[in-house]
C-alpha cells in the first residue's frame, strides 16, 4: 500500500490514519471487511476544519468500525466551490484529516463526486450530512452504488450554522479595510 506524502509538512506534524491512494484505500478496507469490520466511508473539502466537521466525522464513524474519509483535492474544490476556494491546501487538509483519532484513512480524488472511489472501495457504509436527505431535494450521486452492491447509506445531523462558507463571511465582515491583512473594501 502507497502512502500518499507531502515534502513541505513539517517533520514535526505526524498522524495516526495513512493518506493513500484509491487502489490503498480499496486494499485496506477489504482487509478490514475480510476480518469482520464494518467499513464506513464518507466524503467532503472539510476546508477550515470546524467543530461541525468533527462532529460529522465523529458520527460517520459511530456508523461502524473503520472509516475512510474522501477528500476533494484542491482541483475538486475550486470545481464545486469556485476559484476562491480551497483556503486551506489539499496537503494540509488531509494531513489535518489523518491526525484525527476518528478517521482511519484519508484519500483524495479530483473528480466533481466520489462515484468512482466509492465503486472502487465499495464500503459497507456510505454516510452524507443530513442536507443531502431533505424531502424533495438532492441525494448524493454516490448512494445509488451504494445499494447496487448492497450497501447503507446514513445520514449525519450537521451543527446549525457552522460552516466554512459562514466562517470565510464572518472573517470578512470583521476585518475588511482593518489594516490586518483583511480584504480590502
């Protein structure tokens, strides 16, 4: 299994959970699976990580015993976000993503969804924020290989207004024109 580094993180940074490759994620959870283990997956660009990221990665994990978290690289990013976005690199994103106690894994992908990564890693569960479970609106591209293969998809609440969308709008109001590196007006 390839590990997937960064030359520029400090020496000093240091993680628990692998960033791999789709080919390593794939291996690792049919080991997991292989020895009884409920493998969950779920994805997201968990730029700025905040406490409503945490709280959602934290009930993924509840969902079973492993989980493999997708993150959307920079690319991905600044295709559904816009070219403002990422804020935080995709290095810096994932190391952040792998030294948290409840992530086993973390993987990158470059494309618009996970289609793809969820067909090739094929998890036992696949878990979204409540969003994508709205009477009449979106569900996720991704669920329906999910149940192909007989999988679960769940749901995660998300922490009321927080958000990095919200934290990027809230940073701005307090320092535009503040002469402390804030935008300028």
């Amino acid at each position: 299994m390839r590990r997937v580094y960064n030359a520029r993180m400090p020496a000093s940074v240091s993680t628990s959970a692998p960033i791999i490759s789709a080919e390593g994620a794939a291996a690792l959870a049919a080991a997991w699976q292989a020895g009884e283990e409920t493998v969950v997956f779920t994805n997201g660009h968990f730029d700025l990580l905040h406490i409503g990221h945490l709280h959602y990665l934290q009930g993924a994990r509840a969902q079973g015993d492993r989980l493999i978290v997708g993150l959307n690289s920079d690319q991905s990013t600044r295709l559904r976000k816009g070219p403002d976005r990422p804020i935080i690199p995709q290095e810096e994103r994932s190391v952040l993503l792998a030294a948290l106690r409840c992530v086993d894994a973390v993987v990158l992908f470059d494309t618009a969804d996970c289609t793809e990564l969820v067909r090739v890693i094929r998890p036992d569960v696949y878990v979204k924020g409540a969003d994508w479970n709205r009477p009449g609106g979106p569900r996720p591209p991704e669920a329906e290989v999910v149940m192909g293969y007989g999988g679960r998809v769940a749901y995660v609440d998300l922490v009321p207004v927080r958000s990095t969308t919200a934290i990027i709008q809230t940073i701005v109001q307090r320092y535009q024109g503040s002469g402390d590196g804030g935008a300028a007006p």
